[in-house]
C-alpha cells in the first residue's frame, strides 16, 4: 500500500508575537505627541483586547499604529474583530477587540466542500478547529496549499502545519 502524505489547515497566531506588538503600541502612543495625554489604554486578556482611550479620533490612530505593529510582527489582520465603539466611564471611549484563533464549524465545512470541489485526489476531514487534507502524492498536497494561499476572500488567517 502507499504511504499517505498529510498537512493541517490551522487558524492560530503567535501569542508572544501578540504581546510584543501590543507593547510597540503601547509605547508608540506614550511618545506620539498627539496621543501622550490621552490616557490610552491596551488590555490584553485571553481571548479580547480592550482599547479605552479619549476619544474616536485616538482610537482611529492607536487602532492604526496597532495595525502597522501587526503586519511588522508577521501577525495577520484577520485575527482582529472590531466590536462597536461605545461610551465608557468619564466620556471615554471603549472598543473590545476579539481576537479570532481556530476555524469554526462552517468556515471549515465551505473549506472542505471547496477543496473537495477543486482538487478530486486529495481527502480533507474536520478535525475539531483543525482540517487535515491527504493525499497519496505530495504534489496534489502542494497544490491545495497554493491554491488556498491564493485566496484572499477567506475571513480567517490560515497557517499549514504538520507536512508529512
């Protein structure tokens, strides 16, 4: 029997790269001369970043300077869910920033029904937030993984790991 060749279709981010980046803009807002008194603040928890900061003219730069901190780091822009802009405590203004990590169900069976459409030699199976795609050549493998390169109307950042 043939040995069959496997990669892993993941959506994931590097959360040290994350932290960095958070920390650049953070210091890039103390020294900007527009935003030092602004009293911006950063917030990183688990799964959201909480922006506070005066008022929707700062957080249109910060939201700028994180975004140019992101592409910098190699982070992708996809992983960033604005939410709405509401008031908070004192006139301020609080934006939460949900951070989007693993493939959900149906971004991951339109994944699957359209790899299964296009390349008719490889298997693809949902494998909880992950998509294993195989295939008896690594050659048709490569091509998927092109192909999916390509694409540029998928709403998450996508990353291939596991290649054997």
């Amino acid at each position: 029997m043939a040995s069959v060749a496997s990669f892993d279709i993941v959506s994931s981010f590097d959360r040290q790269e994350l932290k960095n980046a958070i920390d650049q803009t953070e210091r890039d807002v103390q020294t900007r001369y527009d935003l030092k008194d602004s009293g911006t603040e950063l917030v990183l928890d688990e799964s959201k970043l909480t922006l506070t900061t005066d008022n929707e003219y700062t957080a249109g730069a910060v939201r700028d300077i994180l975004e140019s901190k992101f592409v910098r780091r190699g982070l992708s822009l996809k992983i960033l869910d604005y939410g709405e802009e509401e008031t908070a405590s004192g006139g301020r203004i609080r934006q939460v920033v949900t951070l989007r990590e693993g493939i959900s169900t149906e971004i991951a069976k339109d994944l699957t029904k359209r790899i299964r459409d296009e390349f008719k030699k490889v298997t693809p199976q949902i494998q909880g937030d992950a998509i294993r795609v195989q295939a008896k050549n690594k050659d048709d493998l490569q091509a998927v993984i092109q192909a999916l390169k390509s694409r540029d109307d998928l709403p998450i950042a996508l990353q291939f790991t596991n290649y054997r």
